[in-house]
C-alpha cells in the first residue's frame, strides 16, 4: 500500500442538481431537493416527501449504453460515472482498460424494476413477468454499466452495505489503487426511490413527514432520497501525467460492525470506526477541520453519532453538518455524496448547511451542525461518515491535495 490516491472526478446526480457545478451550488445555498413523490402511488401514505431526481434524462449524458436496456438506478450509476471521468478530464479509450474498473455501492439495487416484477407477479402470476425487466433486475448490472459506458475491463463490483455503501467502495477502490492492482477506479453509489423501501422507512419509525432536521431539537426523521455520486480515483503519477487537476486526496477509510442490533446504532461501533479510520490515514483528531456526518434526522442515529464524535474528538470537535436535509436519504449513494461534499469543502472553502434547523437539540451540544446557511472555512481534512442498518459503519478521510 505505498502509492497515494487522489480524486480527479466528481459526478453527482441529485435531487439538488445534476453535475458539480449544480451541486456545488446548491449546497452553497443550502436548497431543498424535497417534493411530494411522484414515482409512485402514495394512496394510504401519510408522509409522501422524499428527494426524487426530477427531470432525469440519461440519454442527454451516456455516450455508449441505450437507456431502454437499463434500470433507473443503473442508469443513475452510469451518469454519475460518465460526469466523473468528464470532470476529471480522461478520455476511456486512452486508458489501458484492464487498468480500470468501478466498485458501486447501493442498498436495494435495482430497486423499481424489483417492484415492477413483484407486481406483475402477484397480478398475473410467474409466467407473466416481462424478460427485458428480468434482464434488468440482477445488481451486478449496477457497476457493470459504468464499465460498459466506459469501456473498462477491470475489476467490476456492486457493493450492497445499506446506507455506507459509497463509502465502503471509496475504501475498495483506494485499496486497489494503493495496492497496485489497477490504475483507474470509479467508486461511488447509486439508488432509486421505491414504494417498499418508502413504507419500510415509515413503518419502522424512521420517516419525517415534511423535512428531514439532522441536529434540531424536534427532529422526526429522514426522508427517502435517490440519485448516482461518482469519484474517478488514479494515482498523482497518472494524473499529473495527462495534466489534470487533482481535487483532493483519499488519506485513508475505516470499517467496523458491530452487529449488535438491526437498526439501533452503537456509539461505540461509531467511535472503533472512526480511530480505524484515523489509524489508517495516519492522522489524528485534531487534525480534522470538518465532519459530513451521516446525519440522517433520526432521533437515534443524530445522538448515537454525536455521542461517539464526543468520545473520539473530546470536547471541542469540529463543525459537523448533514447534506441529507437537502437531498434527503440517497441510500446507497449517500456517502458519496458525502465524499463529493467533502472534497467541495476542500477546495472551495465552504462548510455546507444543515438546512431546517430552527432549534439546535441542547442533548448535542458541543457539536456545531452550521445551523442554516454554509460558511466559509479553510480545511485541510475533512472525514465522510457514514453508518448503516445492522452495524456496517464505513468512515473515509480525504485531505487537500498537495
């Protein structure tokens, strides 16, 4: 593990804008990409928030992959990938394809051609079910149509750790490329919102009815989201080499799970996570200027977040803001965008908001969620949280390159 990682791309796809320059704006702004669902019938639903990537035209982008073949949440992967090589200036067909690959994080995969072929079948029955949708459903489909859209021959995996998906492929990729292994990796998370996973959110507690309110005293819950996050990771060799400009560097990532409950998270997993984290980076706390936290608005998790941050950090921890009151819960993608957020906060010098706060909860004190509207700042490293049902914890740390 002797070579550096940096990041060249980013690729969103969101509710809150498509592309960085979107995306990075909207943050800065700290806008909502919330709207009564339009995906699905929400007959019976007494909350219908969520952020749905409106206006999503793959054909507009994908150079390669026919979108009619495809699912949403493949279509969203490959997007994001598409942007992120864009952004990071590398043409596909200049690399040495078996050099590159992707690794994709998601939680429910395919998840609207999923709900597509339960309802055929439960109308009609097996014998009913449309091949083109079968074709679509597997989720390996998910990383193999960024490699497709890209012409890469490399390592191709779809990575399903619920919520810390992205985060765990960001560590995967970074593992290969340090290692030696490939040259070129696209890493990031992709997911769709779907009727299952909305009832599922609310018939466990966890659904907000208006807004999602990480750190505010009378938070309720989160909101379903979807979208695509891509980052183009490669060496500073192979970069410096074409010309390209280096955003930031991936310093490291942890990983625990503490397996102790299905939903409720533990502090102390939280807490082994991130000195993981900041082992393998060869930092310290001190040295982290800026957290995005996972922040989902859930009572439980803000606390049990916050509860470990206090451990690790001590009692003055850097500022901590959650984008997912803007995007709401993207799932798999979540951390992703918490990753192009983080490296948006190192080279643009911004803290992004955590929008609906109107009472910071006392029980989180001292931890500053920058209440409302972004802020400017000068960091240095910033540290990407990301927790998911069942105890899968995933933490990466980028710096600023150099």
């Amino acid at each position: 593990m002797d070579r550096r990682v940096v990041i060249t791309g980013l690729g969103p796809v969101s509710s809150i804008g498509t592309g960085i320059a979107a995306f990075g704006a909207s943050l800065r702004v700290g806008r909502s990409g919330i709207s009564p669902v339009t995906s699905f019938d929400t007959t019976g639903f007494p909350y219908v928030m969520a952020g749905e990537v409106r206006d999503f035209v793959p054909g507009a982008v994908l150079r390669v992959l026919d979108p009619r073949e495809w699912g949403r949440t493949s279509l969203f992967a490959a997007v994001a990938a598409r942007l992120a090589v864009e952004d990071a200036g590398l043409d596909p067909a200049t690399v040495p394809p078996e050099r590159a690959g992707c690794v994709i994080g998601t939680t429910s995969g395919e998840s609207r051609v999923l709900q597509g072929l339960t309802e055929q079948w439960v109308a009609e029955g097996m014998p009913a079910l449309s091949p083109e949708d079968v074709r679509q459903c597997p989720p390996s489909r998910i990383a193999a149509a960024v490699s497709c859209e890209l012409g890469f021959t490399g390592e191709a995996m779809t990575l399903s750790a619920a919520c810390a998906a992205s985060n765990y492929a960001i560590g995967y990729a970074y593992d290969l490329i340090a290692s030696g292994e490939t040259d070129y990796m696209v890493a990031g998370g992709a997911d769709s919102t779907v009727r299952w996973a909305h009832a599922g959110f609310y018939r466990v507690g966890a659904l907000a009815e208006h807004a999602c309110a990480p750190f505010d005293r009378n938070r309720s819950g989160t909101l379903t989201g979807e979208g695509g996050s891509a980052l183009l990771l490669e060496t500073p060799e192979t970069a410096r080499a074409r010309g390209a400009r280096i955003h930031a560097e991936v310093l490291g990532y942890g990983l625990s799970c503490d397996a102790g409950h299905p939903v409720a998270p533990d502090p102390a997993g939280i807490a082994d996570c991130m000195r993981r984290a900041h082992r393998n980076a060869g930092i310290t706390p001190a040295d982290v200027g800026y957290i995005c936290a996972h922040g989902t608005g859930t009572p439980a998790n803000d606390l049990a977040e916050v509860t470990a941050v206090r451990e690790v950090f001590g009692a003055s921890p850097p500022p901590m803001s959650s984008i997912k009151s803007m995007l709401g819960h993207t799932m798999g993608a979540a951390s992703g965008f918490g990753a192009i957020a983080a490296v948006l906060v190192l080279t643009q010098g911004f803290l992004p908001p955590t929008i609906n706060v109107t009472e910071p909860d006392p029980a989180l004190v001292p931890v500053d969620p920058v209440p409302g509207r972004a802020r400017p700042a000068d960091v240095r490293v910033v540290q990407n949280n990301g927790f998911a049902f069942g105890g899968n914890n995933a933490i990466t740390l980028f710096g600023r390159a150099t």
